[in-house]
C-alpha cells in the first residue's frame, strides 16, 4: 500500500507540474519546477522512497532510449551525420577525460573512477529541455536536429563509458585494450539484437494480424514490451541493454512505415507513448528533487573529507563542473567548425561561416536531462566487497545540481544569444509536402475510379457508385490543384487554405458543443454521444490550432 501511496504522490506532482509550469508568468523549465515541487514534498513528508540502481534503470531507460531512436527525424539524422557523430562520440570521450580529470583534481576524496564515471554520466544532453526553454526565441530548425541526433547517439556512448567507469571502480583495474574490445561486443551485440528484436516481433504481430485480426490495444501493448524485452535479451548475453534499446528504436522508425497497423492502432499508439515519454521524465525530475535533501547530506559529509567544511562548497563544484562542461563544448564545437571549414576550402566552396554566438549556443544548448539523472541514479549502492560504494551521494548530488544550473543557465542565456541572430535561409520543405500531396490525391484518385467501377459493375445503381466517386475525386482534384500553383497563386492558394481550416476549426467546435448540448438534454444516449463527438475530435486533429 505504501509503494503505491507514494507512486500515486510522484504522478499528481507530475500533474501539478505541467499545470504550474504553464500558469508562471515567467518561462519556466518543466524539469526545474519538477524538482522543485520534489523538494516540496521532501520538506514537508518523509515518502521514504529507496531507489534501486538496477530497477530503476529498467524502468526509465528502456522506454526513453527507444522512443528517441523512433522519433529521430532522419533526414536531419543523415544530413548532418558527421557533426553529430563527432559531438556524439568525440566530444562524450572528451568529456569523460577532461572533465573526470577535473573533478578528481577539485574533489580528491571522489576516486578516479568515480569522476570518470560522473563525467560520462554528464555528457549525455537532453533536446526537449532545451526546446521548452528556447520556446520564447525559436532554435534554428538545423541545429535543433543536430541536438536532437547527438542526443540520441550520445544517450548510449554516454552510458556505455559509464558502465566501463563504474567496472573499473568495482574491480580496481582497467585496461584499454580489453575496454576497447568489450565494447566492440557491447556495441555489436546490442545493435543486432536491437534491430533482430523489434524486426522479428513486427513480423510475427504483421503476420498473427492479417490471418485473424489487429487489436489495438495488444498493439499498442506490444511496442512497449519490445524495448524492455530487447534491453533484457541484450544484458542476458551480456551485450549493451542501452544501444539495443536505441537502434530497436530506430529500427522500429523504418518497420512501421509498411502502413500494416490501422489507423486507430496508430493515434493511440502515439498517445500513449506521449504519455509515456511525459510521466517517465517528470517523475524522474521529481524524484531528484525528493532525494535532494538526503544526497546533500551524504555530499556534505564526503566534502568535509576534502577539508572543506562549508556547504557552499558544493555550489561551488556545481558551477565549475558545469563552466568545464561548457567550455569543453565550446572548445570542441570550434575546433569542429575550424576542420570543417578547411575541408570545404580544400575543396574549392564558400560555406556559411556561423558567429561565435551560435557556436556559443551550440555549447549552451547541452543542458542536462532525465538521461543523466536516470543513469547516475543507477551508480551501485556498495563494491563488491560489501562496502558503501565511494562518494556515491556526492556523484548523484553534482549530477543533480548540474542538470539544476544548466537548465537555469541555459534558459536566460539561449533568448539572448538567439535573439536576431542572422542565420542562412533554411530550406523549405513547403515544396516536398505539396508533390507528397499530390501524388498520395492522384493515387487515392485512381484507387477510388477503379474501385467504383469493381463496386459497380453488373449494378442496377451503377449510377449511385459514379456519383459518390466523383463527388469524393473531386476534393481530392481540388487539392492538387491547389498545391500546383506556385509564386502568387500560390500563395494566395495557401492563404484560402488558412482561412479554411480557420472557419472549419469554428464549426467542429460549434458542432462538438451541439452535441453535448444534446446529451445534456437526454435526447442523445451516451454511446452514440462519444461515438458522435469522437468522430468530431478526430476531423479536428487534422488541423493545427496555429
């Protein structure tokens, strides 16, 4: 009862967060006012809340590592490959050595280890704090798929070089060599079995759907199981759980463009993972803040080891772990640009050479997330000698603070160095949507003459079947016509367009009230008054409210 009492507790406050959050008057980080409300509940109730390393990490990462590696827009993904991957792999190897050096040097009482461990455990970045932040002074589209991609890739090398780190401190040896050939296999292993999981379980649930049917429900179902299932078949071989969880993600990205899953399986399907991705990171970032109090007093106590007595000290390794952090960043992001620029001299082009303050954005934008929590919560509670495992407090408290100040850092920073910033035109994609819209209406068009001619033939109404068919082609004749106009035509088609989707969101909001209205009265039963209103609620998802 009490497990359920507090899980209760930890969902209203992810609740009233989103609630708060939203009625500030000034622009707040979601996570920062979830740590707050955490801390709140600290002060006035003991929950009493014992984190487990090894569940909580199967609880949280799964899930968000897949659903990171499913939505990854992945022409942005390929586009800028070789940034990402340098900021993916480069800049978190950078990281680890840099700032784990740091950190053992400011804080001698943390082992090697453990710094390394705290600094790779630091490198991953979180795309959906920044783009809640920058929401008041938009992120370029480019470099907002660039954070988004490095992201992704830097979630698993991240926590890969964690796991290395916290081997070393368990063990008290390491070896590059046998580093460097165990993560081969870590990699390998848990790449293919991403990918093999989540391929072999679409087929089969492809195959098992057409011979008898599709449930939504067992669908939606399925895809939450398969990260969990891939990350435990890849830890059970001793493979990496975290890079299966990835590319099962992103392998599931491309399995379910073969359009097999009905529509409604789809909307739900997506619901539910918003409501997975919502309540996963917040209770995350409200179970910092209701540890906070406790890690503060295990941080103070190892601080003391260090000479330092005062408390404020603690703030002052936040801020210079974050300052390494950022400056590390910038360094590697100008250095990149640096090599980047003279390969395309090499080469005889003129790229677009970015100021320092986007290059200072770029470093800014790294903020901390639910995956640097999520992982350093998961640090062991002892050696394997039984032993209180070093400095553990202390690595989960710095975590904290630096998701703490780089959040903050970030949100009053980003508007400014963001705020006019020239930047090259970004290529619309209006083109590409218009020819994708014409050429799904010209097959809707020729399915539909071929269907009312089968549907019709050897009818007494045949008749029926060409009215209702040139009824619906011409809707779809007007939407090609619409999207091949181009220059003022076209724009003038788009502006009809706005002002229609505008006068249709006023009536389906009129009609939905209509019918409450109506079931209100009694005159309508229950069923069909959700079934009415259901049918309203998804014409209107088909148009964006700006």
């Amino acid at each position: 009862m009490e497990t359920i009492t507090v899980a209760l507790i930890l969902l209203l406050a992810v609740v009233v967060s989103g609630g708060v959050s939203r009625a500030s008057p000034i622009s707040v980080p979601l996570p920062l006012v979830q740590i707050a409300i955490g801390a709140l509940i600290a002060a006035v109730a003991d929950l009493g809340v014992q984190l487990k390393p090894e569940i909580f990490f199967l609880l949280f990462l799964p899930p968000l590592l897949f659903l990171d590696g499913w939505r990854i827009p992945k022409e942005g993904l390929f586009r800028d490959k070789g940034t990402i991957l340098e900021l993916a792999f480069g800049l978190v190897v950078f990281t680890v050595v840099g700032v784990g050096y740091f950190v053992n040097w400011i804080i001698p009482a943390m082992p090697l280890a453990i710094a390394f461990a705290l600094a790779a455990v630091l490198s991953p970045t979180d795309p959906i704090a920044v783009s809640a932040i920058a929401a008041r002074i938009p992120i370029p589209r480019r470099l907002m798929h660039i954070l988004e991609g490095e992201s992704l890739l830097n979630d698993a090398s991240g926590l890969v070089c964690m796991r290395f780190a916290v081997a070393a401190a368990l063990t008290g040896s390491f070896s590059a060599f046998a580093a460097f050939g165990t993560f081969l296999w870590l990699a390998t292993g848990g790449i293919v079995i991403g990918v093999v999981v989540t391929w072999t379980v679409t087929v089969t649930k492809n195959w098992v759907s057409r011979h008898i049917g599709e449930e939504a429900g067992s669908q939606i179902l399925i895809s939450l199981l398969i990260p969990f299932g891939a990350y435990l078949l890849a830890e059970y071989v001793h493979c990496s759980g975290i890079l299966a969880a990835v590319a099962a993600g992103i392998t599931m990205s491309y399995v379910e463009q073969s359009g097999r899953a009905l529509p409604a399986t789809r909307i739900r399907r997506s619901a539910v993972w918003d409501l997975v991705q919502f309540t996963a990171n917040g209770v995350i970032f409200v179970l910092l803040g209701e540890q906070l109090p406790q890690l503060f007093d295990g941080a103070a106590r190892v601080v003391q080891e260090t000479g330092h007595h005062a408390p404020v000290w603690l703030l002052v390794y936040v801020v210079a772990i974050n300052l390494a952090l950022a400056a590390l960043r910038f360094v590697w992001v100008w250095t990149s640009l640096r090599f980047t620029l003279f390969r395309a001299h090499l080469k005889g082009e003129k790229p677009y050479v970015p100021s320092w303050r986007l290059i200072a954005a770029t470093s800014i934008a790294g903020v901390r997330g639910a995956i640097t929590l999520a992982g350093v919560l998961t640090l062991p509670l002892t050696l394997n000698d039984g032993s209180p495992f070093p400095a553990r407090d202390l690595a989960i408290f710095l975590a904290g603070g630096v998701i703490i100040v780089s959040l903050i850092a970030a949100s009053i920073t980003l508007p400014f160095l963001l705020k006019d910033l020239e930047l090259p035109p970004e290529p619309s994609h209006q083109a590409e949507e218009d020819r994708a819209r014409i050429a799904a209406a010209e097959a809707a068009i020729r399915a539909i003459e071929q269907a009312q001619h089968d549907m019709g033939e050897g009818q007494i109404d045949a008749d029926l079947y060409t009215d209702a068919g040139v009824r619906i082609m011409a809707l779809y004749r007007q939407r090609i016509d619409g999207r091949s106009k181009i220059g003022q035509e076209g724009e003038l088609a788009r502006k009809i367009d706005d002002i229609e989707r505008r006068l249709r969101l006023v009536g389906l909001r009129a009609e939905r009230a209509e019918l409450y209205r109506i079931a209100r009265s009694r005159q309508l039963s229950d069923e069909i008054a959700r079934r009415l209103v259901r049918e309203v609620d998804l014409l209107e998802s088909r148009f964006p409210t700006a």
